[in-house]
C-alpha cells in the first residue's frame, strides 16, 4: 500500500522542487531575456489564432443559451450580462488556459523530452548552462505574461461573439447589448478573470517542463511525455479554478 | 588508493598529475542494487594519456563518462577531477571544473536550435570560466571549425548535415575552448569506415597539437590502435607512424559495469580472457 504510493509522492515532490528552482532562478543571475522574448513570441503569437476562434464561439454559444432561456422571462435584453460575467469570471480563463496547455504544455514537453533524449540537457549541463534556468524559467515566465494577456483578448472576442448572436437570434440593440456587459462586471470578476490565467500559467509551463525534463524512452518516450503533460496540465486547471474560485467567493463574501 | 591493475609497458607516467581518478566507483539507477551500471571501477588518468575504453554495448561506458563530468551521481566511492572531488558537488559548484573538459557526446548533442556556428560558441558565451571578450569568440568559432574542416558550415543548422558532419561539429564545439581534458563517447559509432577513419584522425591530431589528455570510447579495436601507434604530423597533415610505445595509450576493457582489464596494447593482445580477446580479434581489414 505504501508503495504504490511511493511513485505519486515522488512525482510530486519533483515537481515541487523543479517549481522552486524555477521560481528563485527568477531571482537569479544569469538571465536569458532573449529566450524569454521568443518563449512569448511562441507562446503568445502562435496561440492568438485558437483563442479567438474558441473564444468567438464560446461566446456566441452562450448568448443562443443564455438568451432562450431569458426568452422565457421576456428578459433577452440582459443576454450581455449573463454573457461578460460568465465568460471574464470562468469561460474565458479556463477556456484559453486548457487551449493553450493543448498547444503549449504538449510544446514544451516534446522540445524539451527531445532535447533529454539526445543528451541535448546534459550537453547543456556539460557546457556550463543549469536547464532549468535556460529552459524552465524562461517558460514559466512568457506564459505568466501571455496566458493572462491571452485570456483578456479570448474575452473580449466572446464578447463580440455573444453580441453578434444576442443581435442576429433574439434582436437586442448593439448598444444595449454592450452597455450590459459593461455594468455587470465588478472589480471583482476583473481581479478573479486575470487572477486565474496567472495562476494557470504555472501549470501550463512547469507541467510541460516536468514531463519534458523527466523523459525516457527515446522518441516514443517524448510522445507519450507530451500526452500526459497535455492531461495533467487541464486537469489541474479545472482542480485549480474551483478552489480560486472558493477563495474569491469567499472574499466577497468576507466583504458583505 | 586502490589501483588494482598497474599497467605495465607504458611510457611511464605515474609522475604526472592526475586528471581524472575514479576510487571503486559505483553507480546505479533507480535504486535497483542488483544490476549497478557501474561496479566498484578504479582507475587513474594521468596528464598526456589517451585510454582507449572498449566495452560491449550497456557495459557501462557512457555511464562512466557522465559519471566522470558529474552529469550522473555516484552511489558510491569517490571521482576526481583535476585533484577535486566532485561527488557530491553542487551543479553550481561543478560548473567550473566542468569547464577544463570538453565532451563529445554519444549522438553528438548538438542544439538543434541553433546553428553550428552557435552551437560551437555556446560554451564560449555560457562558461563563466572561459572569460573570452567577445571579439575574439568568431575567430575562435572559426578556426575551431577550420580544425573539423567545416568551415563552410557555419550558417546550417544540425539537421541539415551528416552524421559524420555533426560528429565535427562536436568535436568542434568540445575543443572551442582548449580543454586540457577530453572524453569522447563513441566518436566512430555508426559511421563508415573513412568517415570513422576521418573522426578518429581527428582525435589524434587534437592529442598531439595540444597535448591534451583524452578518454576514447569506443567498440572498435581499430580506433585503439590508430590512437596508440599513429601521431598527427603537423608538416604534412597526415598520420606518421610511431614506434613501439612511442604514445602514451591505455587500453581499459569493461564487462557489464565492471573493469575487467586496464593496460598496454602489447599486454591487451597478450590478454587470454574470452571477452577481451573478441575485442581484440576482430576482422582488421578496414583498419586504418
Ligand atoms: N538514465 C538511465 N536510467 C536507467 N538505466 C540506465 C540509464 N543510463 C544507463 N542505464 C543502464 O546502464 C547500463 C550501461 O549503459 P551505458 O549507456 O553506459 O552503456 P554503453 O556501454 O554506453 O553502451 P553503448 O555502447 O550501447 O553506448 C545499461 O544497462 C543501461 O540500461
Ligand atoms: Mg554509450
């Protein structure tokens, strides 16, 4: 029994020191700014064309939702409301973060589950560079700024998405439409919708690393290190929204 | 210090200052004890030697090699380098000592990010102990790969070459920095035998331009003996002919993380075990 957990709990562990290496290397000299530019470029630049896509649609499904049921209520009119609160408070951060783990934590995984696997890592470690600082940090920080950057853009584009059906389905005014969705959002669901993707952030690069680092196996090894990054990766976003989620509730209701 | 097996026959350099010295070095992976990649090995490489490190395939060679940098952890006994004791060093620690040893890697690892060229700067701009102004770095780059004779390489990207180009381009990248101390793992693996023939007149002719100290891995005799009986002629740019014992070559025999055999070529051919003998007899039609 202890030994079956003995593999979990090392796993974690080594994800937890890697994760602390990461961040003090934060600290730390040397810096790699050049590797953190292209990080971001890769990461941000390449991921804009899914998070508009799932973020147009995303929102467009929701006002056609959202909007029949209001139907009922004769209450369409507040479609935008409904729309910008669920889409800046849960939609938009989770959305875009498991996107963008698709596309970046499985990246990640497979360059650097490469570069373990034809001693590239050790190469580096030979010739005087630490992986984790050139590699792992230099990740965890692009994605920290884009993942955030991401997620405002993936919300503003649903956005648009649900006033485009809000329009088209149920008729309601352009101006009305954007007018809600304006006044339904609080401070609070602006801290907690960039609250989140930053938290999100840590998971999509330090999981890709992890997996990418702990390699074996030759090729077939970094495709099966990519596959269970791209898993973990979502799935602790989804464990991790409901507990940021707690937290916020929490505050607001700490407030009242 | 144990030293089990002096070897006997070699230009005698026992005076000389030890490069790199294992002390019943063992190593294991994964905690599993019953098959340990390297077993109670003890050896000592003195400054100007070059072994020869024959060995089946797993016996254990790389392991000893990564070993030897630091790359892996010793379960047990102690590694020196350059009269330090790296074991249980820190990464940061070992970078430095790191730095007076250049490395070539078994499938050369080289960055496929970069270019050659800045694959061969890497260790110029990342060793903090290689303290190059920046100025002088391209010509160092260049006349590195001038040395491989790939200069005309410098914009391709690894993928673009060879494999005996890429071998070059490590070999390029390992002596960028003038390392006193040179590993290669298998440099002759997989190749033809010109290519092969090509790298390894390489090998002897970074020996004798700089008198460096080298640890060759290899499964081909040949290589042993072009190292032992050849030396690069700096007028000519061929390969000359010594006479016996004219180079100080160790030939290290390893059997499943074990060092079964530590001496001079005369005493290796001599050898009546069963596994080193088929190291020795082997076809020696596309020796050099
Ligand atoms: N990272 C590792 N994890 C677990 N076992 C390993 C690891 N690296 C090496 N081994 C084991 O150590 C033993 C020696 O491996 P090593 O790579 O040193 O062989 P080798 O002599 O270099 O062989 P080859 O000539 O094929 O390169 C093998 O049994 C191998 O399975
Ligand atoms: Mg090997």
């Amino acid at each position: 029994m202890l030994d079956a957990l003995k593999g979990p709990v090392k796993s974690v562990q080594d994800f937890c020191v890697l994760s602390g290496g990461a961040l003090r290397n934060v600290f730390r000299k040397p810096h790699y700014a050049d590797d953190i530019l292209l990080q971001m470029e890769t990461i941000g630049v390449g991921s804009v064309p899914i998070v508009m896509i799932t973020g147009f649609f995303s929102g467009a499904v929701m006002a056609m939702q959202m909007g029949r049921g209001l139907q009922d209520y004769g209450q369409t009119g507040r479609t935008g409301q409904f729309v910008s609160i669920i889409l800046v408070r849960e939609l938009g951060p989770v959305l875009t973060a498991v996107m963008v783990a698709g596309q970046n934590s499985s990246g990640i995984a497979s360059e650097i589950g490469s570069m373990e696997v034809t001693e590239q890592i050790d190469a580096m470690r030979a010739l005087g560079t630490d992986p984790v600082q050139k590699l792992v940090t230099p990740r965890m920080i692009a994605t920290a700024i884009m993942l955030p950057c991401l997620t405002i853009l993936d919300d503003f584009i649903g956005m648009i998405g649900g006033g485009i059906m809000a329009k088209v389905l149920f008729a309601v005014p352009g101006r009305q439409y954007w007018s809600t969705v304006w006044r339904a959002l609080a401070w609070s669901d602006v801290g907690q919708g960039l609250t989140k993707p930053f938290m999100y952030s840590f998971a999509v690069s330090l999981i890709g690393c992890y997996y990418g680092l702990r390699t074996t196996g030759g090729t077939q090894g970094v495709g099966r290190a990519t596959t269970q990054a791209v898993v973990t990766a979502s799935v602790l976003i989804f464990i991790m929204d409901f507990f940021i989620g707690r937290i916020f509730l929490w505050i607001s209701q700490l407030g009242q | 210090m144990a030293e089990k097996i002096q070897p006997t026959g070699v230009a005698d350099t026992s005076d000389a200052a030890s490069l790199l010295r294992f002390e019943n070095v063992r190593v294991t992976f994964d905690g599993d004890d019953e098959k340990p990649a390297l077993n109670g090995v003890s050896f000592n490489v003195r400054r100007g030697e070059t072994r020869i490190l024959l060995g089946a395939a797993g016996s254990g060679k790389t392991v000893l090699l990564k070993t030897a940098m630091g790359l892996e952890c010793a379960t047990g006994g102690r590694v020196f380098l350059f009269d330090e004791d790296v074991t249980h060093k820190s990464e940061r620690e070992l970078f430095d000592i790191r730095a007076k040893v250049g490395m070539l890697f078994q499938e050369s690892a080289l960055f496929d990010s970069m270019t050659v060229a800045q694959n061969v700067a890497y260790p110029l701009l990342n060793q903090k102990a290689v303290s190059m102004p920046r100025d002088k770095m391209e010509p160092a780059v260049r006349s590195s790969l001038r040395f491989v004779e790939l200069e005309g390489q410098m914009g391709k990207y690894p993928s673009e070459l060879s494999g005996g180009m890429r071998r070059r381009v490590a070999i390029a990248r390992a002596v960028v920095t003038n390392p006193p101390l040179l590993l290669y793992d298998s440099p002759t693996a997989g190749l033809d035998p010109i290519t092969a023939h090509t790298i390894m007149a390489l090998i002897v002719k970074e020996r004798d331009k700089d008198n460096t100290t080298a640890l060759v891995v290899t499964h081909r005799y040949q290589d042993g003996n072009l190292v032992a009986n050849f030396r690069y002629n700096p007028n000519s740019g061929h390969l000359d002919p010594v006479g016996p014992d004219g180079t100080k070559t160790i030939f290290m025999v390893m059997k499943e993380g074990k060092l079964v055999f530590e001496g001079s070529q005369t005493e290796l051919e001599a050898n009546r075990d069963p596994y080193v003998m088929k190291f020795v007899k082997q076809p020696q039609s596309e020796a050099a």
